[in-house]
C-alpha cells in the first residue's frame, strides 16, 4: 500500500511535469486550472481521490478534468509496485520507468516528445545503469547507437510517416540504460 501511493503521488507528480514541460513553465508554483487558471486547493490535490470526489470536474468552473490525471497516478502507483516486487534495482527500475512513462502520456497527449528531456535522461540513467553494475559503458552505446540507428533509419526512409524525430532519441534513451 504503502509504495502504491508514493507511486500515485510521483504519477501526480509526472503529470504536473508533463503539462509545464511542453509550457515551458516553472516547476514551482501552484497547480492550476487549465481552463479558469484559479489555483486547486490541497484538498483537491490528493491523488486518485480527488478527480473521482470532483468527479472528473474543476471545483470552481465545473469544466471537466482531462482523464490523464487519474490514469497516470493509477499506473504510476501499479508500476512502481511491480518494480518493488520484481527487482533488486528497485530505485533504478522504478524511477526509469516513471520516466517512460512521462514520456508516454507526453506523446499521447501532445503527439511530441520532448528532445532535450530524453538527452538528459540518457546521460542520467546510462551513469548510473553502470555505476551500479547493470551494464558496461561498450553496452551502454552500443545499446545507444543501435537503438537510435535502427528507428533513425525507418524515420529517414519513411520520411517521418511511419514515427516521429523524437523516436530515434526514445529509443536511444533505452538502449543507454539497459544496454
């Protein structure tokens, strides 16, 4: 229970990231409406709870409230849980996932993906994959190069019909952390 909510906290957490990455925005701050820009009190920030008390609703303009934020906080707590449960490398498997999956509703939601975020995601977690013994710095980029290689050239050959030019680097971001 106890890792379930960290895992829908960090999910609330993720989808606050999300929607101020593509702004451009501050992390700092308080959350808003999107739509009558009025601050959400504390009481309207408990994750999960909240959207299904408001039902679905701002408290205010009684516009509705996109389904992503329940959803990822739902996943966000399920997937942390099943790193618990499934891996020594708990921190590692957890917190890299989150982060595809920040990624994932950042391309569903947007139809984009963030190109700067993903290199630094790829230093981040392709250090510390081999600080801690996960891989070797050759599978490292190796994983890197042949990742990014083998969707950079479906891209190219498509012209961007088959996937978009953040593919390439998402995929490049995986083949640094896992080799």
């Amino acid at each position: 229970i106890f890792i379930f909510s960290l895992g829908a906290i960090v999910g609330s957490f993720v989808n606050v990231l999300t929607v101020r990455l593509k702004e451009a925005s501050s992390l700092w701050g308080r959350s808003r409406c999107p739509e009558c820009r009025k601050p959400i009190r504390a009481r309207h920030l408990v994750p999960l709870f909240s959207w299904f008390m408001l039902r679905g609703k701002c408290a205010d303009c009684h516009k509705p409230i996109h389904p992503q934020y329940p959803l990822v906080e739902l996943a966000s707590g399920i997937l942390l849980v099943i790193a618990f449960l499934r891996c020594d490398f708990f921190l590692f498997e957890g917190l890299f996932t989150i982060n595809l999956l920040m990624l994932t509703v950042f391309d569903w939601r947007f139809r984009l993906l963030p190109i700067e975020w993903m290199i630094g995601s790829a230093a981040f977690f392709g250090a510390w994959s081999v600080l801690i013994g996960f891989v070797t710095w050759p599978s490292l980029v190796i994983g890197c190069l042949v990742g990014a290689a083998f969707l950079g050239i479906q891209v190219l050959i498509s012209k961007g019909k088959w996937m978009g030019l953040g593919d390439p680097w998402m995929a490049g971001l995986i083949g640094a952390a896992l080799g």
